[in-house]
C-alpha cells in the first residue's frame, strides 16, 4: 500500500498513510489509515475498505473532513 494525497473542498490537502501492512496484506479486509495535513494538529485516524486507494476523490477527501476537528487558525 502507498500514500495517498486528496484535496478537501476547504482546499487543505491530506496526505493518507496505512498504519500497517504491505503490499498484498489485508486483501478484502478493512484498513486504518492515518490522514494529516499542516492546518490540523493531530493526525486523522479513518477505518476504510481495503481498496481505499481506488475510492473517489471527492468521497474520501469528504470521509476524511467528516471525522476532522476544526482547522487551527
């Protein structure tokens, strides 16, 4: 698995990390991947399906701006 970078509709871009495995591992199982970006302090922690780095854009930028707290100013 690699990185993944998405851009949010507030215009701040994540960069998205699976916390474990390679490739190969976790086929057909639910992944953890950990999303940050410079405006927000701690890391976002997402569980998404396993083929997480096909999914859309838009949806996952909008899953990742659904569990993020509040941007600092």
């Amino acid at each position: 698995m690699t990185d993944r970078t998405v851009t949010d509709s507030d215009g701040r871009t994540w960069t998205c990390t699976p916390e474990h495995g390679g490739p190969g591992e976790g086929l057909g199982r639910d992944v953890v991947v950990s999303c940050v970006t410079p405006s927000v302090s701690e890391p976002v922690r997402l569980t998404v399906g396993w083929q997480w780095e096909r999914m859309a854009a838009p949806g996952f930028a909008r899953l990742i701006t659904q569990a993020s707290p509040m941007p600092r100013r």
